[in-house]
C-alpha cells in the first residue's frame, strides 16, 4: 500500500514537472517576442535619429542597449521601460501643448497620429518590460541557461 502511494506520488510529480516545464518554455517563447519587438522598435527609432541628427555615439549606444537585452541583462529592461514611459509622457505633453494645423492642417494631423500611435506602443512596451512574466522568464533563461 505504501508502495502504491509512493509511486502514485512520483507519477504526479513527474506530470507536474513535465506540465511546468511546457509552461516555462511558452513563457519563454512569448518573452522572446516581446524583447525582439521592443528591441527591433528600439534600433528602428535610433536608426531613424541617426538619419536626422548623425550621432553615431548614440546608434551605437543603442545598439549595445539593445543586444544587451537580448542576451538577457535585465537591467536592460528596467532602463528600457523607463524610457518608453517617459516617451509617451513626453509624447502626451506634446499632444496637450497643441499641435500646428494652421501651416498644414493634413500634416499636423498626421504628426499628431504618429504622436498618438508612438504613445500607445510605448505604454504597452513599458508595461510589458516592467510587469511581464515572459519577459522575466526570456531574461532569466538567456541569463542562467
């Protein structure tokens, strides 16, 4: 009888840790995506600031930041979340401050949807960085094997 519990016991524990093992791997899988959006997102802003300003030393700061992350320094992320909801603070603050229709009215509605679109990805992507479980998951695993 003790036997039968006994081994009752380890099956039970075994599923368990087989069924765990499936979740850790699609939380991993889900965190994945998240940081190679956040990061895709993050070189393509700082490509695109390039282009404009031609600071070379802010590219390739970014690019570093973004490779960290990656390979899973979760420092990263926490640096990362704070800009992105600055971002979309400074974003709102640009928005309520007004935007010029008089010189170009279809531009000015233009800048203010890409304001209001860059806002929102930022929020998800702050949110996402600071309170993900992927996220954590993807980061710890990079980190620890």
């Amino acid at each position: 009888m003790a036997w039968e519990e006994t081994t009752r016991s380890e099956a039970e524990i075994n599923q368990f840790l087989a069924e765990d093992s499936i979740r850790r791997q699609e939380l991993f899988q889900r965190g994945k995506i998240i940081v190679i959006v956040v990061t895709v997102a993050n070189l393509f802003v700082a490509l695109l600031g390039f282009l404009v300003d031609s600071e070379l030393l802010s590219l390739l700061i970014q690019i570093a930041l973004s490779a960290a992350l990656l390979s899973g320094f979760s420092w990263v992320r926490y640096l990362f979340a704070v800009g992105a909801a600055l971002s979309a603070l400074g974003d709102l603050f640009v928005l309520l401050g007004g935007v010029d229709f008089s010189a170009n009215p279809m531009m000015g509605v233009l800048f203010a949807l890409l304001l209001v679109i860059d806002m929102a990805f930022c929020i998800v992507s702050s949110v996402l960085l600071f309170r993900s479980k992927a996220v954590t998951e993807y980061l710890y695993t990079k980190r620890n094997g």
